[in-house]
C-alpha cells in the first residue's frame, strides 16, 4: 500500500513463533524503514529482511533410478533468495540420480548458480 507521502506501507504475519505477530513496515522514499507491532526483537529482523532480501528453502523431489520408489525428496542445503526459486525448481527438474543414494548426499551442487547445494533427504539403496 502506498503512503500519500510517498512511502509504502506493508504487512507481514511474523512466522517466527506461534504468536504471529502482524508487523507493519513502512518504508520512507529515502530507504528507510519503520517497523512495528513486533513483541520482540526477533520478529524486527525477519520482517526487515523479508521485506528487503526475502530468502526460502526449497524441498521437491528429483528423478530416481534403481530403487524402489520412483522420486527422491531433497531439499536446498540453505535458503535461497525467493526470486530463484522457480529456477532452482527448474534445475531440479533435471536431476536424474542413480540408487544407492544416501541422506544427505548432494545431488547437485551449486543448484541453478545459488550458493545452496540440493541434498538428499533420505537414504535408498539400489533393488
Ligand atoms: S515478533 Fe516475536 S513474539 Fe511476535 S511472532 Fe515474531 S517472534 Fe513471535
């Protein structure tokens, strides 16, 4: 929401703890920001880094051969910036990997050029 000053105004539920806070963020057209209706200091350095730098982990699955299940769940080794995402999706796409696999191994690395390696979540040996 737009501000007649000419800042912004956004809302985030803090999903830091069950309290979930409803934080405003009022950003000033120098960059600023103003945050409040967080309880604590927590919930101040989440909102100002979602609003600012917005960062998930992706789980999905990848192709697997020589098991007995098809897929393979895996995870990114850390979060990655929110505007990669479909491209860290779409990396994973592409993955093949071959059974033994254990949990915890990288089934690629560096996924879609982000600093984030895409990790097994489990372990499964070859049928
Ligand atoms: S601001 Fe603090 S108390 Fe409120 S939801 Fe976030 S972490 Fe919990």
């Amino acid at each position: 929401m737009s501000n007649a000053k000419g800042s912004r105004t956004v809302i985030y539920p803090c999903i830091k703890c069950p309290t979930s806070c409803e934080i405003v963020v009022v950003e000033r057209e120098d960059g600023s920001l103003e945050v409040s209706g967080n309880v604590c200091k927590l919930g101040n350095e989440y909102v100002r880094k979602e609003h600012t730098s917005p960062e998930r982990n992706v789980t999905t699955t990848v192709k697997l051969l020589g098991a007995a299940i098809p897929r393979l769940p895996v995870r990114t080794s850390c979060e990655v910036p929110k505007d990669r995402v479909m491209e860290v999706m779409a990396h994973s796409a592409r993955v093949l990997v071959q059974a033994p696999v254990k949990e915890g191994d990288v089934v690629l690395a560096a996924v879609a050029g982000t600093k984030a390696d895409l990790i097994a979540c489990r372990s499964l040996d070859r049928v």
